[in-house]
C-alpha cells in the first residue's frame, strides 16, 4: 500500500519546549481550541543551538512529544521540527524528526553563477510587468532588472535548500516530512514581490515546501511585542498571503503552501491583523511561539513561591551577571535597554507577585518590564546548568506551571490568532471572553 504524503494542516502552532516537561500542557492548549472547533497541530521545534545548550537531542522532543498524545488522546497530527537546520547540523535530527525548517538566511546574498541567473530570468518571463493577486487591488510589477537582481541575491540560497532537503528524502524518502524554507533571520525583509521570484525560485529548485518563513518589515523581537507599522505589516502580510496563492497556481508548488511566522511568540498587536487576513483570504498559517514556554516556567516557579521564587531570582541575577555572553547570539532579534533592568540585589526583595508581574507579559499592565523578559528569555543556560536541580522544581511545581503554559499558549497566542478573539464556552458551559489579559 502507498502510504500518502505528510501534509501539514491549514491551522499549525510552533510550540517550543527547552526542558521538555511542558508537552502535556501545550499540547492542552491545541485541545481547548479543538473543543471550540478549531484544529491547530502543533509542532514541536527545537532549534540545533537549543539542544547543544541544553545538552539534549532531538529524540527527548520526540520521546515528550509522544508521551503527551498518548496521555492526552490526541487524534490529530502532530510533528517535531528540526529547526533552523542546515548541511552541516540535519543529520543528529533525521531520526525524530518530520519537520524541517531549512534556514538559508545565511547564503542570501551570496552570489550566483551569471549563467544561472541568465536562465532563471530567461524561463521566468511571465513574472514581468504586472502581476495581479486575486483578492488585491494593487498588482505586484516587476521589472526584467529587479528579476534579475532578486535571482542573484536568492538562487544561492535556494540552491542550497534543494540540497538539504535531497538529503533528507534520501533518508526519510520524499513525502515523508514536511519541508519549510526559512529566510527571516536576514537583515532586510523580503518585499511580496520578492517572495513571489523566490518561490519561483524553490518550484525551479523542486523543492516541495508546505511552509515559508519570510523576514516581514519591523522588529521581531524574542519574547515581546511586535514593534513597527501594523498597517504596513497587514498590507505586506496580506500581499505575501496572495503572492503564494498565485505562485501555488503558477508553480505547481503544494496546495497547501502557507506562511510561517517566526518569533511569532507574543506578537499581540499585530494577531489582530493576522486574523482579519487569514479570514479575507481563507488561508493558512504557521506561528512560531517557541520560548515563550520557558518564560511561563519561571513564571510559574515564582508563582509558586518558596524554593521555586528564590531559584527564579537566582537565574535572573546569574543572567544578569552574563547578560553580555547570553545576548550576543540574539543581538539582532533583542532590543534591551539597560536601564531598564533591576539590580539583582532589588529582585532578591521582590515578592511572588512583584517578579511574575514584571515578567508576565500582558499589555498594559503596569509592572510589565520588557527588557528583563527579553534577557531572560535568552537566559535559558542558566537554567541549563543547573540540571536536575532546576529539573526537579519544575517537577515539583508542575501543576502550576502547567497552568501558566496552557493560558499563555491558549489565550494569548491561539485565541487572537486563530479564534479571532472570540467569547468561547468553558467546560462547564459557561461563556468567558477568550481573549482576555489573565
């Protein structure tokens, strides 16, 4: 019998899990919004860098991944991302995973054979003058040169998915995982008419991607709000939306090709604008929320109080001492304002209350503090280094936890994005507002 290709579902949420103790309770998230009639998968993704912080491989997600279907009856899909991976780092994944986000942020730019470009720009004609979107009043236009200047930027890049994601079916055989292309990571975000070439670009390359991760215009920063022109993003968004509804059409590309935003975690301003078009377009989408979970494990340590509260300032004041070596690998995707951050001796003061408060981010509220959610979200080694002693209150605290990490998940990122904010019915029937700062 012939096994049918993987195919990634219109609704998917990225659901990072450093530790690998919170699967159940995001996984609980997926499950109250099936109960409103919703189907969002989850995916679980943990990037190479990630696991050699950690000191873990990607079997553990696999193995958390697992145990949390089994004991939560889930009877949707699910899958375990190999995320931001590459030719030198997808081999460790090609037995736990069936997901692979192929990052090539790091060829854009470099420079493409002339012939290569000749010939792309030669069969990709029919991309020159005016392209109309179906669902958008203003056409893309592109011109013979900015084909060209688009291919000699991109082609390498593209390239060099095509050769890992041949070297992954060559493992995992072709149908067999579902394969995104990601490019955010970059310094410039790409225009839709640049997305347009360049998925033109991944057809050429065949390269039969369910997902693509484009850099949008703004700040898309660890952990907090977006930060830039929400009008300007819903245009954008929406045109990168219709772009591959026409490249589906054009390229032969799978039908059920659809973006992925990365850094998608707590980018509340800009949910509304997803929604609507989403909505307007009947489209798909994959959010990315990743850390945000480790961030509702220390937020739920000092909920807890006690041993969980004092181990919860001593990461802070260990992340605080490091703040230097922990921003480094994330200085293009932070914005920290030193002046912003508590003296440690002023945390070790603080009150259950006081530190989940500052960490806690809900809009509006006013102890919110922005920064020192940014440095600890990238602050994860500590925790790290601490191995069972950190492992072991997550354990002892995980109803708590567990609480935090479903209302995050739920709430914050899966109503406003999905349910488009809607008034919901509890388990005990009762309606409540499904977007609400809780």
């Amino acid at each position: 019998m012939t096994r049918n290709p993987l195919m990634l579902d219109k609704y998917s949420i990225g659901v990072g899990d450093r530790f690998a103790h919170q699967a159940k309770a995001q996984l609980q998230a997926c499950i109250d919004a099936l109960h409103q009639g919703v189907e969002i998968i989850p995916v679980w993704n943990k990037s190479n860098r990630e696991h050699t912080i950690i000191g873990s491989e990607p079997e553990s997600v696999r193995r958390a991944a697992d145990a949390a279907v089994d004991a939560l009856g889930w009877h949707l899909p699910y899958y375990v991302d190999a995320d931001h991976i590459g030719a030198q780092t997808v081999d460790r994944f090609l037995s736990a995973c069936d997901f692979y986000t192929i990052d090539v942020a790091d060829f854009i730019g470099k420079p493409a054979l002339q012939a290569e470009v000749d010939a792309f720009v030669h069969s990709h004609r029919s991309l020159l003058g005016r392209v109309s979107l179906v669902g958008i009043d203003d056409s893309l236009t592109i011109t013979e040169e900015d084909l060209r200047t688009t291919a000699a930027k991109f082609l390498a890049a593209i390239k060099i998915a095509g050769e890992v994601y041949r070297k992954i079916a060559e493992t995992k055989g072709a149908g067999n995982f579902i394969a995104e292309v990601s490019m955010d990571e970059t310094d410039r975000a790409q225009s839709p008419a640049e997305l347009l070439i360049i998925l033109a670009a991944v057809a050429q390359e065949r390269i039969p991607i369910q997902t693509i991760a484009p850099k949008f215009s703004g700040r898309f920063n660890k952990g907090v709000d977006y930060v830039g022109d929400v009008a300007l993003f819903e245009q954008e968004f929406a045109l990168d939306v219709a772009a591959i509804a026409h490249a589906v059409e054009q390229f032969d590309l799978p039908r059920n090709l659809k973006l992925s935003v990365h850094s998608g975690s707590d980018k509340f301003s800009i949910y509304p604008a997803i929604h609507a078009t989403l909505t307007r377009f009947n489209a798909g989408v994959h959010l990315k929320t990743a850390g945000t979970t480790w961030l509702e494990e220390l937020i739920g340590l000092a909920e807890a109080g006690g041993d969980g509260l004092a181990l919860a300032k001593e990461i802070y004041a260990e992340a605080f001492a490091h703040r230097e070596e922990l921003c480094g690998p994330y200085a293009t995707v932070i914005d920290i304002q030193e002046e912003q951050l508590p003296s440690p001796q002023t945390v070790s003061t603080w009150s259950s209350e006081e530190f989940t408060s500052a960490l806690r981010h809900v809009p509006g509220r006013e102890h919110y503090n922005s920064s020192l959610r940014q440095l600890l979200h990238v602050g994860f080694k500590v925790a790290a280094k601490m191995g069972e002693r950190y492992l072991g209150l997550l354990e002892a605290n995980e109803e708590v936890i567990a609480r935090n990490v479903t209302e995050n998940l739920y709430r914050r990122h899966i109503v406003p994005v999905f349910l488009g904010g809607k008034r919901v019915t509890t388990a005990a029937g009762q309606l409540t507002s499904a977007g609400g700062n809780a």
